[in-house]
C-alpha cells in the first residue's frame, strides 16, 4: 500500500492556500443532503461537528460522557500557542513552525505543521469572538505567557484552566447547533465499530451506555476525535474513560496507525502514592516558568527536609545541563533529566521517585500573592492530593503519561487510509512528531476541527461520489453480531481477576518496558509477556452484570480488551524504532552525554502499521519525512 | 482505616431504590474518596457482586462529571472541592458515610448514584453561547475587554456543571449554574449583542426542565466546587429584568 500523503506542491508558506483553491466544493444547497457522523466531542470533535453544522451538513455526533462538554480537552491547564506575535518578540509562523518542528525531533510532516503554525492565529481570534475569556492586560489587550521548549511568550490562557475554557467555547458552538437541529447529539453512546462499505467508511455501531441497546448510524462519512491511547499504561493524566477502543477498531478495518511508541511524558505530575492510585494528576507546565527543579547534590541528603539542604548541597540539574532553556527545557528532556537522577538515587520523596519544583525563589521575588495569582488553583489541586502547602515546602514531582504523538495514519487532508474516515485531534498522529510542545494540543485539536477538516470533508464528498448508505446493509449486520457475540463472550466467562488487575498489570508491564526509555531486551520481553496476559485475559476476567442496562465493568471489560491487543503493537514498533527521538528513547542510542541519538539516515520516515488479522504480525509501511524548508539537525537546549 | 458506607443502590431509573450497606476495608488516607469506591467495587465484583455505578471520568476535579451527596452534603462538604478531590485523609477510621445520588426532579436517577443531568446542555442549547460560526471572527485584539471584566467573567466561567447546586438546593432550583452562563457571557462586549434574548431564554428552558425557583439560601454557593459567588444570581436577576422590560 503506497502511503500518498497528498502533500500539495509549491512552496511551503503557499501550500495550504494552493491545496484550498484546489479543493471540489459542495454546492451550500447540497451539503444537507450528507449525514457526517463525528465521534468524540473534544476540542477536535465539538469544534469540528459544529463548524460542518454551521456549513449545512447533517451532523450526528457521539460521546461516551453523559455531557459533550466532559471531554478529557477539558483538563488542560496551561495553554493554547499562537503565532500572534502580540509581544513584539520575534515569533512568527515560521518561528511557530520551526519550533513545532524542532520540538516533535524531525518525526512530523512538514506541511502539516507549517498549516498548523499558520491556523493558529485564526483559532485565538475564534475563541475570543466565543466568548472564551482569556488573561487580559489592564489595557484590555489579550496577555501571553512563555511555554516549555519555546523561547517567546506565544501562549495565551485562562488562568489554569485553558483547555476547559476552550472546549466550553466549542461546546457551546456545538449546542447552539443542537438547539437550532442542526446536530443530533448521543451523549452516553460508544462506537463499537466502523462499517466499510465497498472499501469506505460508511458509518458506525454504538452501544447506549444506559440500555445496552447497540444501533447502527450510516454516514457519508465518519469522523473520528476519539483522543489518545495514554491509558494503555493504566496509570496516565488521563481520565479514567479516555481509550483507544475507536482507533483501534479502525485500524482494524483499515485504517493504518502510525508512530504507536511516540508517547508523552509529562515532567510535572504528582508521584504516585500507592497500589491504589487509579490516575496521576498534572500540574501544569506553566509551574516550570516560576518554579525551579532541584534535587540533592548527595544521595544521602535525599531523605532530609528540603528546608536543610543549603543552597550549595542543591543540584539545579535542568539549568546546569540546558543553560538556555534550563526549567523550561522540552518536555521529553525534562523527563529523562528527572529519571535520570532518581536512578542516580537522588530522587526524593516515598521510593525516591520524585523531583523538587521549587517556589521559594518566586515567591521572595514576586511576593506570594503574585505566585497565588499565577498558579492558585494549581496549589490548591496540590494540596488536596498530597495534603502538602507549596507556598511553605516545595511541590515533589515525576514524570507521568500523558499524550499520545502516535495515532490513525492520515494524509494532509486528516483521512485516513481507510477512504471517508477522518481522525482529528490526538487521534491522529499527524503534527507533534515524536514530541509535542507544550500549549499545542490545545492548537491542533481546534486547527484540525474548526479549519482544516470542513474544507478537506468537501473535497471527499465532491471527488467521490459514493452511493448514499443504509443502515440496513448487511456490512452493519455482521457488526452487530460481532459485537454481540464479544460481548457474550466477556459477559460468559466468569473468571477470578477483574478487569482492573488485568489492566493494572499490563499497565505496570508498559511502563517498565517501554516507558521513559527502552531497550531491545525489555521490549522483546514485553512482546513475550503482553500475548499470555491477553490470553489470561480472555480466560480469567470476570465481567459481572448484563447487557442490558447501565453496566459500566463490560464497558471497561471492551476498552482493556483493546488495550491488550494495542500493547503489542506499542511494543513493537519501538523495537523497530532503533534510534532515539523525541518521547522514544531507545538505551541503546544516546549520546556520551546521554542525549537522544536519532538516525535520520534509517528512520526519517513515519511508520504506519497495517493490520493483517488475528494473530499475524501486522505489516509496515512507511512514509518517508521529506524536509523541503528545514534542515534536520541534532535538537539542543543547551 | 475501617469505614462503614451506606450506599443507596437502585436498579435503574424505574426501580425501587434503597440504602445499602457496605464494610470499606483497608482504606488509605491518601486516596480519594472515589479510590476509596474503587477498592469496595473491587471487592464487590471479587464475590461476583455487583459493583456501585457512580459517574466519574477526568478525576482532577474539572470535568464535572463526578457527583455523590455524602452524609447529605453534595462532593462532601470540603470548600471548592470536588468529589474527586476529596481525599480520605478529611475522615477519621470507624467512620459510617452515607452516600446517595443528587436528588431533583430535573436529575432522574439512572442507576445507583449516576443521574441523569442532560437538562443542562438543553439550557445551554437553548441560549448559553455567542452566536458566532467558524471563520470572519475580527482579530483578538480588536476586541478589548477590560481586565477586570475579564476576571469576572471568567470567575463565573469556572463553572464545571456539575450540579451540586442543584442537588444542594431545597428548591432544586438551577439559578447558581444558569447565571454563572448568563454572567460569563452577558459581562463580555461579545456576549452583549444577545444578551437579552440569552437570559430569557436560557431561564425559559430552565423552568421548563423543572428546576425550582431561588429563595436565596446560598447553600449553592456552599457547596460549588468551584466557589461561584451567588452575586451571578444577582446580576442574571438584573440583566432578566432589564430584558424583560425591552422584549417584553
């Protein structure tokens, strides 16, 4: 399978505006006359079902939470990039692009990424024209704040509550649809399946969370925003709902996934407390712009209060190895920096996973009403939690999962490999490479669903030309019976472990093998081990209750079931991956200085799995990163 | 720590419920009071039991999908805090919580301690937005908002609909939430165009839901979790009169 990604021509600045022009249109009268079918209401999913709404197309849109507006987008803390140069310090497009470029370690499409970095500018004025109350100046004027990995203040925010403020702004574009008929909304409904009709997608399964009813819902297309897989570790900042059950499916009809090891750990989360612990819990990046992160020079110091440690016994690890970045060096470097000295056995705090993030040096500065001001909330989150005061001692941290860069395959106009199929937002893989920036999730998700897909969909439905789809076709039926009998199956089997000590353990599994680093022997180890828990799966779970009502252990039962199978794929394609990059980081691959050592000779290519059936080895096909502006270089902070 | 949980427990929507009761064992201060559920629902589907259904999902306190009236206090009792958030470490070992779901007309139970709250994205349908589409929006900047109007409306943004407020309320009246829209929008210059026919409708759709009315106790503002100031009311009060008056 040749891997078109549909990049246009021309120079780079110019493509997006060539590839516009270029696009078929529907005819305003017509564009009712197509049922698009979106899953998930995220930032990518609500700001995507709106804006087709607002075109005139049918919309039917589906979320697994009893509300759109509970979307995981919503716990974004820190911000949303753009490209505005309101502060008169050099940025950019260019400099957004670069930067984004930079930051995913040379693993992202050119093209993708310059449309990102030029879309951004629209997304802020969207959202303040919404309503979304960003940080103001005294003068009225939209504030900025400077952000992990970029060197100007490009960030735009709403106190520590970005992302929920954004995805109100598309929720409330997405109900104001809803009200006016324009989208039917199913709140409490989760796709089961995708439904390929003559090699399209034409529509999807869902189960009613409340009934158990499962129905079928045929489109001239199918959209999916279903967000990242972070789950798959058990442990994530992830809600406790978020999957990668719609993804995998499609992958499963077609739909190639690319870049599965490219994960995200978050330097600043809450450490981990116990067996019990059912997630982790980020404080914003935005901290690292206050807070310095230290721990012990001497390992026997770790266990003192951090009052006693003077200042001359402290290692500022971030500002003595990156001086030019230091505490806001890129998230994947902070991260390794942090399990760097906890295996050195500085770490502190229980088990000796954790680093300082410091505030004392803010607050003499800047007064504590200021660091309040700043980061209240976050504070606040940090002592509920921990039932420590940040203002008095400083917050510990570790590293946690966080995003997924990995996702559906998709070419420039975000469809998949599986025709009619789009994937928007964290779902896809297509802009952050094998790192993403901070504040840019935010960007993306909104850039793929409010500018880039209502003018690709149109395209599709211009140049394809399908026949209109039924619901009745016998392709729906054979997914509802597949799904029946899964479910029967999960419900049958009756066995000793539940569905969260299975998920527990490969959780566990995943974060030893293929967490912050990997290596050959780990990662053949966990391709062992990952099959025998799948089969333990499916022979020990117990999954109690019915089908027939609200029975939230089969739901759970279905998402670990998927996760069971797109573990090994993870695993897989990080063995494949030999080289360092980004959020991969392969032991074998460093540099004397422990640094990330990319091969960009053997592996400047994006690596979408195709998949061949149950139980055979899924098939790589590659699309090579060609860079026709930048030059790849070794990234440095320093 | 050892605690005793009375948990009202109900088929579905349509079922009889009742309170039952449940020994929590093992119980660490560190987890939250939803681990806390987690650790009995584990045991519970040990003896092939079936487990509690309660709603939960990002569990940091912002999605507002969390509920739970403990020992008759909505997400607890704990000021700005959400079930989520409360930890274990706020109750003592031997402890009996009582733990039932919001209780109004407007929030059916739909199994155990989940309700049903989709009344409030019809109120947000309804009128609780700008009417702007995608695309010609002017430059951010174009648009200047004073800083202070800005914090205010952003105080009444923090709203995470969660409807404690309502479950709180002895009229299960919707006001807290409702306002705190109407002032996240209505203090805004965009938000002022439509701010009229925004209150009345968004207060129309309310009272159709079957919310009760405000007879300002301020227990909503007691037990939001994210702290709204009952001055919202006030000003929603102030901008439906004022709207009333015009459109009549």
């Amino acid at each position: 399978m040749p891997l078109d990604s549909k990049t246009p021509s021309g120079p780079l600045a110019q493509k997006w505006d060539k590839h516009k022009f270029d696009l078929k249109l529907v005819n305003p009268a017509n564009k009712r006359k197509f049922d698009v079918i979106v899953v998930g209401s995220g930032l990518a999913g609500a700001s995507a079902a709106a804006s087709l709404a607002e075109l005139g197309y049918a919309v039917k849109c589906f979320c697994f939470q009893d509300s759109p507006r509970r979307a995981h987008s919503i716990a974004a803390q820190g911000g949303i990039n753009a490209a505005k140069n309101y502060q008169n310090d050099g940025d950019s497009i260019y400099r957004l692009f670069y930067d984004t470029i930079k930051g995913g370690d040379f693993r992202a499409r050119e093209s993708n990424v310059y449309r990102l970095a030029q879309v951004s500018v629209n997304i802020i004025d969207q959202c303040v024209a919404q309503g979304v109350p960003f940080a103001r100046e005294y003068g009225g004027l939209l504030a900025n704040r400077s952000f992990g990995g970029a060197q100007v203040s490009r960030t735009f925010y709403a106190r520590g509550q970005t992302g929920q403020q954004l995805l109100l702004g598309a929720y409330q574009a997405l109900c104001r649809q809803i009200g006016l008929g324009a989208v039917e909304m199913f709140p409490r409904t989760e796709m089961l399946d995708v439904v390929v009709i003559d090699g399209h997608a034409k529509g999807i399964v869902v189960r009613n969370l409340v009934t158990g009813e499962i129905t079928c819902h045929a489109g001239d297309a199918v959209v999916l925003a279903t967000g990242g897989y972070g789950n798959v570790f058990f442990l994530s900042t992830n809600a406790k709902g978020c999957n990668v059950s719609a993804t995998w499916r499609a992958y499963k009809k077609g739909a190639l996934f690319a870049n599965p090891c490219y994960t995200q750990i978050h330097p600043t989360c809450i450490p981990v407390r116990g067996e019990h612990q059912s997630k982790l819990t980020l404080m914003s990046e935005s901290l690292r712009n206050d807070g310095r992160v230290w721990v012990p020079r001497r390992r026997e110091d770790c266990l003192k209060a951090p009052s006693a440690i003077p200042e001359a016994d402290r290692d500022y690890y971030l500002e003595r190895k990156y001086p030019s970045y230091g505490n806001l060096a890129p998230r994947d470097i902070s991260s390794r920096a942090a399990k760097e000295v906890c295996d050195e056995g500085r770490g502190v705090g229980p088990g000796g996973l954790g680093v300082y993030l410091d505030f004392s040096d803010a607050i003499k500065r800047l007064g504590q009403n200021v660091v309040r001001e700043r980061y209240g909330n976050l504070f606040e989150m940090y002592e509920n939690i921990t039932g420590e005061n940040a203002y008095h001692v400083p917050m510990r941290i570790f590293p946690a999962v966080h995003y997924a860069m990995g996702g559906t395959w998709v070419d420039y106009n975000l469809m998949s490999t599986l025709p009619g199929l789009f994937v928007l937002g964290e779902a896809n893989f297509s802009d952050h490479g094998a790192n993403r920036l901070g504040a840019s999730a935010l960007m993306q998700g909104l850039a793929d669903g409010y500018f880039v897909l209502p003018y690709t969909i149109g395209n599709y439905f211009a140049s394809s030309k399908q026949a209109k789809p039924s619901s009745n076709h016998s392709e729906f039926k054979k997914c509802v019976e597949n799904i029946r009998a899964q479910t029967n199956k999960l419900l049958s089997i009756k066995g000793k472990r539940t569905v969260t000590s299975l998920h527990r353990e490969l959780g566990k599994l995943l974060w030893e093998k293929c967490g912050m680093s990997r290596n050959e022997a780990g990662l053949k180890a966990a391709l062992l081990r990952i099959p025998e828990l799948r089969d333990e799966f499916w022979k020990n779970v117990n999954v109690t209750g019915e089908n027939g009502e609200l029975n939230q252990n089969l739901e759970y039962a279905g998402r670990v079931a998927d996760f069971m199978e797109f573990a090994e794929l993870l695993c897989l394609d990080a063995l494949h991956r030999r080289e360092s990059c980004g959020g991969h980081f392969r032991e074998e691959f460093q540099t004397a200085e422990g640094e990330a050592l990319r091969d960009d000779e053997h592996f400047a290519y994006v690596a979408a799995w195709e998949y061949t059936g149950p139980n055979k080895a899924p098939v790589l096909h590659k699309e090579p990163l060609v860079y026709e502006e930048m030059h790849m270089s070794t990234r440095s902070y320093k | 720590m050892e605690l005793t949980l009375k948990v009202w427990r109900q088929k579905s929507a349509t079922a009889t419920g009742s309170l039952e009761t449940y020994e929590a064992k093992n119980i660490l201060e560190d987890m939250s009071f939803l681990e806390m559920l987690d650790v009995v629902n584990e045991a519970l589907i040990s003896q092939g039991a079936e487990p509690i259904a309660f709603d939960s999902d990002c569990r940091e306190g912002i999605c507002g999908m969390c509920s739970l009236v403990i020992n008759g206090i909505p997400h607890g009792g704990k000021r700005g805090t959400a079930t989520c958030q409360l930890h274990m470490r706020n109750f003592k070992d031997g402890d009996t919580i009582t733990i039932e779901p919001w209780r109004a007309r407007a929030f059916p139970v739909v199994r155990d301690l989940i309700t049903d709250r989709s009344a409030f994205d019809r109120i947000i349908s309804a009128g609780g937005f700008i009417s702007v589409n995608t695309g010609g929006a002017p430059d951010g900047n174009a648009i200047p908002v004073p800083k202070e109007s800005a914090e205010k409306s952003m105080d009444a943004a923090a709203c995470i609909g969660c409807g404690a407020c309502v479950a709180v309320c002895k009229n299960a009246s919707a006001m807290l939430f409702v306002a705190a829209k109407v002032s996240h929008l209505n203090l805004l210059p965009q938000g002022k165009a439509e701010k009229d026919h925004r209150v009345g409708n968004m207060v129309r759709q309310m009272d159709a839901e079957g919310f009760g009315n405000c007879t300002v106790t301020a227990s909503c503002e007691a037990v939001c979790p994210k702290e709204i100031s009952l001055s919202v009311i006030a000003k929603m009060n102030h901008d439906y009169a004022l709207a009333t008056l015009k459109l009549g």
